[in-house]
C-alpha cells in the first residue's frame, strides 16, 4: 500500500477525499489529514508518504510551497495539487515541481481515480525492480564498453589530457569539447565486508541505470567502476546549475535505496570550466567530499564548494602508485588498522638485500603518502611534532620494527587530525547557519534557500548539518521564534499583532496556531498565566 496524506483548510473536502479513497483505495493507504500546510509539513519526515494530495490555497504554507520543502526530505514524493482557482503562475510552479496530478473543486470520483492512476503508474515504476542479477547483466549490454572505461580510469590520474589521448577518447565515443565539466562518484555507506554481493552488484546495475536516466536528456554523462565506488563524469556547453544537479542527485539515490535497499552518498567536484580543467582534480575533490560522511552522516550529496567554504586547508596530493594509494585511501576513511597493516608489509619488503638501493626512496614515499593524507598539517605539526623531527625520527630508527612503530603512530596522528578538522569544519558551518537564522528570524520570507543563498552552502548540506544536530530548518526556526514571543508575552503593553509580526509571522492566526502547537495554550492563555 502506497502512503498518503491530505491537506486542505476545508474540511468538507478532506472528509469526501477520505471516503473516496477509503471505498476505492486503488492501492493507497491516507496515513495522515491536515488542515493547512505548516502541520502537514512537520508531519511529513514522520510519515513518510508517497503521495501528498494538496489544496493551493491554504493557510500559513501554500500548497506549491509545501511540496516543494517536502521534497527536501522525500526526492521522491508524487503530489496532486487541488484549487479552486485558475492561475497560470500556479500552474507553471506545480510543472517545474514535478506535480503529477490537478483537480478542481468540487473533486469528483472520477478525476480523483485518474490521478490516482498515474500516481500509482509512477510510484509502480520506482519500486518495480528486479532483483535477478543475471538478467541485469543481459542489460549490461547498453553501459559503457570496456575500452571506455578504461580511458575513462586513466583520465582522472593524468596531469594534463595530450592531443593523442584526446583523440583516442573520441575514438572510443567518449567527446570532452565542452565548456563545463563536473564529476561525482556514488559509494555505498556500508563496507563490503557487511554488503551481501547481490546487493554489490544491484548497487551496480541501478547507480548507471537511474543516473543516465536522469541525466541524458540533457547533459553528457559517461559513468565507470572503481574498486567499491561508481565515478560519473558529467560535461555540457551550458552551465551546470548546482541546485538542479543536487535534486536530480537527491533523486537517484532515493531510487537506489528503494532498489537495493542500499544507502549511498555522493561527493561530487566542483564545476570546471574548458580553461581549467583538470580530471584528476575533479576526482580527488569529489573523493575528498566523501570522507566528510564520518562527521555529517550518511545518504547525503556533499558538494566541494561547500566545503571550501569553511576550510582553507589545502588539498592533499595523491600518489599514483597501487599500494600507496591504498594506503592514503585507508588513512583519509579512517581505516588505520587497513593502512598500518599496508604499511608493515611494505616496511617488511624493502628490509631485504633487493631493496638495497631503493630502500630510502620507498620509506620517503610511505612518509609521503602519510602526510599528504593528512588534511590539516601545521595542526599535525604543532600537535605532533615539526616536519623536521618527523623526518630525523624516522631515519633515526634502527630497525624495521621501530619503523612500523613509528609509522603506527604517525597515521594515528594524522586520523585524530583529520575527523577533528573535519568535525570543527562542520562545526563552523553549524555555528554560521545557527547565527544566520538567530540574526534574521523576524523575516517572515526566511527560508532553507535563503540561508543556503546567503552562506553559499547547497540546500542538501544545511539540511544534512542540522539533521546531524538534531534538529532541522523548520524546528529550529521555530523554537527560536517560539523562544522570542514567549519573551515579549511577558510584556502586557506587547499587542498580540505586534508580536506576531516580530517574530517572523505576517498572520496573528497563523502565529497563535504554531504558538498553541508549540506549548500546549494559546498565546492569551500563556499571558494570563
């Protein structure tokens, strides 16, 4: 049964919607009916419906405003919006939302089964999966073929892209002349030593299948395997608008995880532009975002651009070679016993006659990949102790195992460093959000995209750093205004219009209902007491 909930000030309309979905449910199940737009929104996360059958007009929260911050939280909400008004501004906003569904008052049975029809056709389509894997590798026939993944795992190591290699990568049908480029890769949130192979290679299959459909229409996409991850290099001449990348984002990962049943986070690079681009820059930041999953949470499209904004470290280099490119990995996801264990059997192999001549080269270059795997090295220098020393301890060492022990230590150093630099980085912009909406509360137009327009943050991220608060735009919102009348109420010579509207609300109704909601009386009742 698919969820439902209702919202409409009158309650005629939402008693006859009831019972034309209770005698003809077509698959639907009402989880929830709400007089206006402000309750049904903060029930939304709660309920988690599939279906929001909603009125325009409405108090406090429109209809088209309603669905749209509910797709913050559902990417995949179906909506059918109900009006008693014709308006073609209405109209074009419900298009661009994605609304499936319109019906005029008075509903009739029969316009509310059709709707309810498509709604249904739509939502069957999400969930119709299957899970035979090898049937989904008889489709694998329309991915990308394996020489164009190959140049493609070239691509992101190459400093610069040589003219034959251009040519090349036309050759095999893969065409860069574009003026913007971006790249994003798809991790699953669990390790695969806890992730089951079927539900791997599902993962696989759906992460190509539902980014190329959300994609090609418009955009160049090429898409190719690496190790857990799956990397998507996206180019277009025209340019790449950030909030419509992280919805379509938010999208595709909602239908991985109705799929598979597989959490996924996205990091995804900047935007670069035809004089500047440099693939293996592109993967490394889009790489770097994921590491950020330790302190933000899972499920979640991270942007580079959003990180940059509260760090100035700068980004550490990669190292082309295998084994110490597993190791920087370990060490940036906080795998240390993964990398210390690397680290042993590397220190082991040189300690022998063969090595002999390159013993020195290859202890520098373990020492290398260590540091530059460290996000914040004057933090590691002034906690640890000065590059200098470091390079003096290690060559100072006189056996192989007090270099395995020294080299133990320092990615322990440098773990500490890391989750603490990027907890103090997500910190500050939870401290830069909090201060934002403590500043301008009493704007009665203060919204999750003004916030995000103001601090250059995207609207997934402030959503992500709140939820990891606790707490989230609406609620915190709210107790802040909540906090600020009880304040004022305390005063007798305060008019209850006044308050109101010093506290963000332009309707006195509007502002008595969340008051009342809130703590349990009405404002005047509070005031008496």
């Amino acid at each position: 049964m698919y969820r439902v909930i209702i919202a409409d000030d009158e309650s005629a309309v939402r008693e006859r919607l009831l019972a034309l979905l209770k005698k003809e449910s077509n698959g639907f199940e009402v989880v929830g009916s709400f007089e206006n737009g402000y309750d049904a929104l903060e029930a939304i996360e709660s309920l988690q419906p599939d279906l929001l059958i909603t009125d325009i007009k409405m108090p406090y929260i429109n209809g088209i405003e309603l669905i749209k911050q509910a797709k913050v939280e559902l990417p995949l909400l179906q909506s059918i919006i109900i009006s008693g008004y014709d308006s073609f501004d209405y109209a074009k906003q419900a298009i661009d939302l994605g609304v499936i569904g319109y019906m005029s008052k008075p509903i009739s049975n029969l316009e509310l089964q059709e709707n309810l029809v498509k709604a249904k056709n739509t939502l069957d389509t999400q969930v119709t999966i299957d899970k035979n894997i090898s049937n989904l590798q008889k489709q694998v026939e329309t991915s990308l073929k394996v020489l164009q993944e190959s140049d493609l795992m070239r691509l992101i190591t190459l400093k610069e892209v040589s003219i034959n290699m251009h040519e090349k990568l036309l050759n095999d049908g893969i065409n860069l002349d574009c003026k913007y480029h971006l790249l994003a890769i798809f991790d699953t949130d669990q390790d695969l030593d806890t992730l089951s192979n079927e539900k791997f290679e599902l993962f696989r299959f759906y992460v190509s299948k539902y980014f190329h459909e959300q994609f090609d229409r418009f955009i160049n996409s090429y898409d190719f395997a690496d190790g857990q991850t799956h990397v998507f290099l996206l180019c277009s001449d025209k340019i790449i608008n950030k909030e419509e990348m992280l919805t379509k984002f938010n999208e595709t990962i909602a239908m991985i995880k109705k799929a598979c049943d597989v959490s996924v986070s996205v990091g995804v690079s900047d935007i670069s532009k035809d004089n500047e681009i440099s693939y293996r820059k592109l993967y490394r930041h889009a790489k770097r975002c994921l590491e950020y999953r330790t302190v933000v949470g899972s499920n979640i499209v991270l942007f580079f651009d959003d990180l940059e904004n509260h760090t100035n470290i700068k980004t550490p280099g990669k190292i082309d070679e295998n084994e110490y490119k597993t190791i920087s990995y370990d060490i940036l996801y906080g795998k240390e016993e993964e990398a210390k264990e690397s680290i042993k059997h590397l220190v082991t192999t040189i300690s022998s006659k063969e090595y002999t001549d390159s013993y020195y080269f290859i202890l520098n270059n373990i020492l290398d990949t260590i540091l530059k795997s460290c996000i914040n090295l004057s933090k590691l220098y002034i906690n640890f102790m000065p590059h200098i020393e470091i390079v003096q301890k290690l060559y100072g060492s006189k056996t192989s195992q007090s270099i395995i022990s020294f080299f133990d230590d320092l990615i322990e150093k440098v773990s500490v460093v890391n989750e603490s630099s990027r907890l103090s980085g997500v910190e500050l912009s939870f401290e830069q959000i909090k201060k934002y909406i403590d500043s301008h509360y009493y704007e009665s137009t203060l919204s999750l995209e003004c916030v995000a327009n103001e601090l250059c943050y995207s609207v997934s991220y402030i959503s992500a750093i709140l939820k990891k608060n606790n707490t989230s735009f609406t609620k915190y919102l709210t107790d802040i205004r909540m906090e600020k009348a009880k304040a004022l109420l305390a005063d007798n010579n305060n008019k209850l219009i006044t308050i109101a509207s010093a506290v963000g609300y332009e309707d006195p109704y509007y502002f008595s209902h969340c008051f009342k909601k809130y703590y349990g009386v009405s404002p005047i009742e509070y005031r008496k007491k």
